[in-house]
C-alpha cells in the first residue's frame, strides 16, 4: 500500500479527523502560528543569513 493510500485512509478515520482537528486550534493560536512559521522558514531556507 502506497504511503499516500495509508495517509488517505488516516485522515478519514476518526482518529485521522480528531488529529486534525487538534492541528487546526493548535495552528490557530498566535503565539504557535509563530512558532510554526519558524520552522517552517528553517527547513525552506527563509531567513537565513548570506
């Protein structure tokens, strides 16, 4: 089974939905959106001093 079929199938599961549920409140608060956009612009090189 392809790795995407089994994330298919996760994020349909309750279990999936719930995660993604708790992705989103956690995403949603300011001081985590922060945290998220610093690593986000770590692993695609933004940022980084030349």
């Amino acid at each position: 089974m392809s790795l995407f079929k089994k994330v298919s199938q996760f994020a349909s599961s309750p279990q999936g939905r719930k995660a993604m549920e708790q992705a989103k409140k956690y995403a949603s608060d300011p001081k985590n959106k922060e945290k998220i956009d610093q690593v986000k612009n770590k692993l695609f090189g933004k940022g980084k001093s030349h």
